[in-house]
C-alpha cells in the first residue's frame, strides 16, 4: 500500500507519522529529509542542489523531483510508501502518478490532516525544534523532559524565526493556494481522505490508523466534492487578472523555458522601455548579500539544509514590486512559475491599485534549448549569460560587464536540461493557459536571432499600452 499524508506545518504530519509506519510496515519518505540526506552525503544531486545554494539560487524543482524519483526506484517492490508532505502541487501530483505507473504502483489513498488556522498559529507558535535531528516538540502540547534538550538525542532545542504569527499567516496563505488544486486532483479520482487533526493526539492517531486500515481493505470512505469545499472553505473559482486600476504604468511578466533567451531580452526591453527588471534568482541572491530580512530568513533554511519555501519569495517579490523605482512599471522574470504564484501575484498588485499589461512568452522548441543551453556559459560573478555561438565574450573566458570568469554549469548537459523542461512545461503550461483566457499572453517564436525576437516582443507590449 502507498499513500501520502499532507496538511501545512503545524497539523502534526511529524508527530503521526511512525504509528503509520509501524502499523503498516511502509516505508517513511520525507522530501525534507531527502535533501538533507543528499547534501551530507555528497551525492550528485546533493552537489547540483549545493552548487544552486552556493551561487545564491533557489534550489530547482526537477532537483528535488529527481529525488524522489531516485527514492522509490530503490525502494523494493513489496515495500509500501508513505510520503510525508508530498505532494504539494498539482504538477507533483502529476509527477508521482506517473512515476508510480512506471514502477507498477498506485498512491491509494491521499490523507490531508484538517487543522484550524488559528489552532495551527497556536501550535507553531510554541513549537521547539532539535537542531541536530529536527524532532519537533512545543512549549505546552509536547513539552521535553529536559527543558532545551531533545528526548531523542540531547541536542539543543531552539524556535524558528519564522513561527511568528504574521509569518505564518503568509505561510498558510501560499500553502492553501497551492494545497486547494491538490485536494481537487485527489477526490477526482476517489483517493482524497479528509481527517480532522485538531484533536488529542491519540484520538487522531487512532482515527488516522482506522482509515488507512480501511484503505487496505478496500473500504475506504473517500471525500466527495462538498468535503473539499467545506474544507477549502468556499466553492473556489479561479482567481482573475488583475484589470488595471490606478497607476498608469507598464507591468510585464516575461515566460520561457531554460534557454529560451529571457535574460538577453529583459535587458534590451529594459533598455527599450526605461523600466526596471526584476529577476527572482537576483532579487534572491540580493537579499541574501544584503542581509535583510527576509534574506536572514531565507538563510535558516538553507543552513538547516531545507529548500526556501514559496512563501518568503512572494514576500521578496511584493517588496521589490512596491519598490519607487517601480512607478513607471517592471519587468518580472522568473516568477510566477505555477498557477497559485499567479494568483499570488494578482493580489499583490490588487493591493498595489495596478494590473498586468502583457505576459510575454518566448517560445522556443525544446530541441533549440537543449543546443543552446550546450554552449551558455555564465559568468561567475555577475551571472550575465553568453553563448559560445549566439553571443561570444568580446574575451574568451571573461565576462564583458564584470570581468568575472565565465563557466558551464553542470547542469546545462542534454539529460538534466530535459529533465528541466519537463518540469518547466509541467508548471507553465496551465500558467500560460491561464493567461491566454485572460486575454493578457502575447506569446512570441523565441526561435530567431535576438533582435527579430526583441521587436515582437516590443510590437507586443506596445501593442497593449
């Protein structure tokens, strides 16, 4: 039997998680554990996920999805699974659905532990942690037996900075947003239970432990359509685009896959436009290098060897995107990624009286990136793009704006670039789809040289101001 046990942090996921195990022989797989098991091993993929780390990047998807990947296929057959908050979006859903196929498996059964905000804030706000084995223990609920100390293994006990209540209202927020699609996916197809987790914890064990029998017999009390809506609290609708409101000015979302040329083209549009660009990875690797923070922040989870969460890069974003520097309008490149970070992005300008001119997708076909990406080099310092062939350093080795050494990724080989393409148009596709109903997607052949693709892309922008 295999199935996943999801909820937001704080619903006791950690704390029911060896009754399952024990009581059904299945074998525990926490992505959060996963990384950090290949970070202290030093494994390839431990190494691609540090390097991204060290250069100030978001950790990427396809990182950890080939994580997983590698998991389950170690994984015996008779084994039985029990994924421990995976996954969390639909596109992972997706992801595990056909990795399960490609391994003769199913996921059974998908439990979401339902748990009050408000009880949640509560219980994170009096949450302690073991900084050596991250068992989780709470200042009332589930004190240690030696104040500051782990039962399990004598480490020192500390409270992470981000278990203030308005940061995990935030955290709630983005986990809901992307959670709710989730829900949906699973009852679709008859394998969504719904368990309350607001109660003692061995009544909650109890009754996790009897529906997960019930699963095993076939018995199962899946949810229906009114479950997932009473649990998501409203009959949800898809959030529109924002329409313009207040401010005239000129707000753009660049989309391509890897390769397909958007840093070469925010620059020249930056330039064309007056308007300033905001990259994610550098919006990221600033707020690192300047300490604020949210960059403080963002570093606890790196130090404890656990990727960023979605929540502190819509925080970076909604500051940069209320910067003065702004007023005019922005270029955003690299965010939104998925559907519910376009939603998030909705509210954020919502809240800034100001609406989205244009998305603008360069298209380019899967098979050009793969060559193109075989030949990018980036430079070290500054992480300005070049390209052996398109567009060669005016010095060999040596990057025209900085004078920083240029390098080749090591993830910029055929296989990983696939395997990062699938990712991409997993995410995107539903994002573009959304953004072509709204009217808003111009999309553009990515496919020529730079200054054929800069016109269109102008022609498009102009085209909707």
């Amino acid at each position: 039997m295999n199935i996943a046990l999801i909820g937001p942090s704080g619903v006791g996921k950690g704390t029911h998680v060896a009754a399952l195990v024990a009581e059904f022989r299945l074998l525990h797989v926490a992505t959060g554990d996963l990384f950090r098991q290949h970070l202290s091993r030093h494994s390839a993929l431990g190494l691609l996920a540090r390097k991204h780390m060290d250069r100030g990047d978001l950790v990427p998807d396809e990182i950890v999805d080939a994580m997983v990947e590698e998991r389950l296929h170690q994984a015996a057959p008779e084994e039985g699974l029990l994924f421990d908050g995976f996954p969390r979006t639909v596109y992972q859903a997706q992801f595990l659905d056909e990795l399960f196929a490609g391994l003769a498996r199913r996921l059974e059964a998908v439990i979401y532990l339902e748990v009050p905000d408000a009880e949640v804030t509560r219980r994170l706000s009096g949450r302690l942690l073991c900084r050596d084995c991250q068992t989780p223990y709470h200042l009332s609920l589930r004190p240690p037996s030696q104040a500051a100390s782990c039962d399990v293994c004598g480490g020192a006990l500390y409270q992470r900075p981000d278990d203030t209540p308005a940061l995990i209202a935030a955290r709630l927020r983005t986990f809901h947003r992307s959670t709710g699609p989730v829900l949906d996916y699973y009852q679709e197809s008859g394998r969504l239970l719904i368990l309350p987790g607001d109660g003692p914890i061995e009544q909650v064990r109890r009754a996790m432990v009897e529906a997960v029998g019930a699963v095993a017999r076939g018995e199962g009390r899946m949810a229906t359509r009114a479950d997932v809506a009473r649990t998501r609290g409203r009959e949800v609708v898809e959030a529109p685009v924002p329409a313009r409101k207040v401010r005239p000015s000129v707000d753009l979302v660049l989309l391509g896959g890897p390769g397909s040329g958007k840093g070469t083209q925010a620059e020249q549009l930056c330039a064309a436009l007056a308007l300033p660009h905001i990259a994610t990875g550098d919006l990221f690797r600033e707020n690192l290098r300047r300490q604020t923070d949210l960059g403080k922040l963002a570093k606890t989870y790196m130090d404890r060897g656990e990727l960023v969460p979605d929540d502190v890069t819509e925080a970076m974003v909604q500051q940069r995107l209320a910067g003065p520097d702004t007023v005019s309008g922005f270029i955003l490149d690299g965010f939104p990624r998925t559907l519910p970070q376009a939603e998030a992005l909705g509210e954020m300008l919502e809240n800034l009286q100001r609406g989205l001119t244009r998305v603008l997708y360069i298209n380019v076909p899967d098979e050009a990136i793969v060559e193109r990406l075989g030949g990018r080099l980036i430079c070290r310092n500054c992480q300005a793009p070049y390209h052996r062939a398109f567009k060669p350093p005016a010095q060999p080795g040596r990057c025209d704006t900085c004078g920083g050494e240029l390098y080749q990724r090591d993830d910029d080989n055929p296989a990983t670039v696939r395997a990062r393409l699938r990712t991409f148009h997993g995410q995107t596709e539903p994002l573009i789809e959304y953004y072509r109903r709204a009217g808003c997607l111009a999309e553009v052949d990515g496919s020529g040289d730079v200054a054929t693709v800069n016109r269109a892309l102008l022609a498009a922008t102009r085209a909707s101001a």
